[in-house]
C-alpha cells in the first residue's frame, strides 16, 4: 500500500493542485438529470493517484485537512442556472471527527446557490466499520438540518445491508461491479431486484452506478432502479451541462418500448 510521506501531504494540500469535476445523475424515468455526483482530479504532476493521496492522508490523521480542501473546492465550483442536487463523497472516518461538526459546510453554502436540501453526503467505504454509533449521531445531526445521506458502493465491500440498516440512508448506490453487464448475468440481475425491492420498501432511492451501455441501462429500466449515471449518459466535466437532449431521448425510448411490451403482454392476457 502507497503510504505518502506527511510533509509531502501538507504542502500538496496547501497548494490545492485539485480539480473539481461533475457526472451527471439521471431520472431513469424522465431522462431528466437530477443532480451531480462531484469527484476531484489532481492537476499537479505526481506520481500519487488521488485516491492513493486520501488514504495516505487518512493514515497521516489528514484526512480532514484533504476533505476539507476538496469539498470547498467542489462547492465553490459548482455553476448551474437551475437548482440540482449535489453529491459529495465523504470518508466515514472523518464523519467521527470533531472538525466535521461544525457548521464549516453551512458556511461553504452561504457564498453558492447551493442550500442544505441540495447536499447529499455521499458515505464513501474505504475500510471497515467497527463502530457505527458516532457516525449515526453525525449524520442524524445533519439530517435534522436538511442535509440527505447516500450510501455509495452498496453491493461491494463491507456489511452491505448493514450499512443501510444502521444509517438509514435517502439514497443508496449500486456499485458498479453489479451493474457490469447485468442483462447476461442472472445473478446480479437478482441481486440488483432485491435491493431494489428493498429500498421501495424503506423509501430510499436506488442509484446505479457505472452505466456503460445500452443493454445494461435497459435492463436497470426493467428492473425498477430510480436513477442512473455513467459513461454511456454522461462523462465527468468541469462544467455541468444540465441538459442532455441525447441521453434524455434514450431514456425515453426505452421506457416507451417497456410500456408497450407491458401494454401488450397485458392485452395478451
């Protein structure tokens, strides 16, 4: 594992070489985009990927010092003419911290056109859970004041179901592994039903995630997901473009054609 020298951490964080990037979320319904997912890039020249700086910043007891710097930068960059969500993916480790309880991200929002029912934290799950009580008194915390909460990766890492049971999320996120190539995979076409049927039950929101065909959007359709996002809908841009015209119509097609195979098998009856 990558373990990036500390002083090397610091000055990279104070020269903030990072770059906020957006990828669309799609009704899958609509065609309509319902919001963005915000994700950093690092423009410095390194040899260290991003995700290799966070996880040397968690083992260094940065980690707060990096979410703080992308997030602001996330926020800040955010530039729409109409009101989206927006998700920020946030380390549950740095949830237990104290500095994240303090109103820093109500005072990013004061200078945005972004309010605190526009923000989703985005719980990201690098490593294991041990205790989730602190995390469930944070999160309660900030839903009490509008923020929503989403669990990224579910299907993937740890206590998938148990994540959703102890942080009752707005919003859950299929990984992508289980969206690889659903339509031939009987197995994740299940797995991806159940959760699915879950969350209809619990009034949570299924995102799948990874979109990167035709087939796969089609099936997700079938399947009942709510929202969608991935390389076949949308790429990662600094600018949002908060109409997609091509995506959209996709969509909708497939929809029209599932209605109408619906309609028929009904009258077939």
């Amino acid at each position: 594992m990558t373990n990036i020298k500390r002083e090397y951490l610091k000055r990279l964080i104070s020269k903030n070489p990072f770059k906020s990037v957006y990828q669309a979320i799609y009704h899958l319904t609509t065609g309509d985009i319902v919001g963005f997912e915000a994700l950093s890039r690092i423009q410095a020249i390194t040899d260290f990927t991003i995700a290799e700086i966070i996880e040397s910043c968690r083992l260094e007891n940065l980690l707060w010092d990096i979410e703080f710097q992308l997030r602001n930068n996330s926020i800040k960059n955010f530039k729409t003419d109409k009101h989206f969500m927006l998700f920020l993916n946030v380390d549950p480790h740095i949830i237990k911290a104290d500095d994240f309880k303090t109103g820093i991200t109500k005072s990013l929002l004061e200078n945005s056109q972004l309010s605190e029912s526009s923000i989703i934290f985005e719980i990201t799950e690098r490593s294991a859970i041990d205790d989730y009580a602190p995390i469930v008194e944070t999160l309660n915390y900030y839903k009490k004041q509008s923020y929503q909460v989403a669990l990224d990766d579910v299907g993937s890492g740890y206590n998938g179901i148990l994540r959703i049971v102890e942080t009752k999320p707005d919003y859950i996120k299929i990984d992508m592994e289980l969206i690889r190539d659903i339509y031939i995979n009987e197995y994740k076409e299940i797995v991806v039903k159940s959760l699915v049927d879950i969350c209809k039950k619990l009034n949570i929101k299924c995102i799948a995630e990874g979109i990167e065909s035709k087939e796969e959007l089609e099936k997700l359709i079938s399947l009942g997901v709510d929202y969608g996002q991935g390389y076949l809908l949308d790429k990662p841009s600094e600018i949002p473009e908060t109409y997609n015209p091509i995506a959209k119509e996709l969509i909708l097609n497939i929809n029209r054609k599932s209605k109408h195979y619906n309609n028929y098998l009904t009258s077939a009856i």
